[in-house]
C-alpha cells in the first residue's frame, strides 16, 4: 500500500507542475498532460480505497 501511496503522490505532483503551466501559461499541451493525469489519479484512488478497504477488515 505504501508503494501506492508513492505512485499516488508522483502523479499529484506531476498533475499540479502541468495544471499551472496550463493556468499560468496558457499551454494547451500541459492541459492535455493534466487531464491526462487527473484520470491516472482517480484509477489510483479508486485502487487505493479498495486496498485501505481490504487493510482495515484485517
């Protein structure tokens, strides 16, 4: 679980670095990258609650 919550933080920052470049910027191609980012994040937290669900029944 701790690995996933590495992977987890990864991405987040990859996320944030592209959404401001997108904001602060105007780089359409950095959107793209952030979008693309916040879905690898929502698969992640949907695996990540399924595992913390699994962790605490232990």
């Amino acid at each position: 679980m701790k690995d996933l919550v590495d992977k987890i933080n990864a991405e987040f920052a990859s996320f944030q670095s592209e959404a401001a470049a997108q904001v602060e910027k105007g780089n359409k191609a950095a959107g793209t990258r952030a979008r693309k980012s916040a879905l690898e994040l929502s698969k992640m937290f949907k695996e990540f609650r399924k595992a913390s669900v699994e962790a605490s029944k232990k």
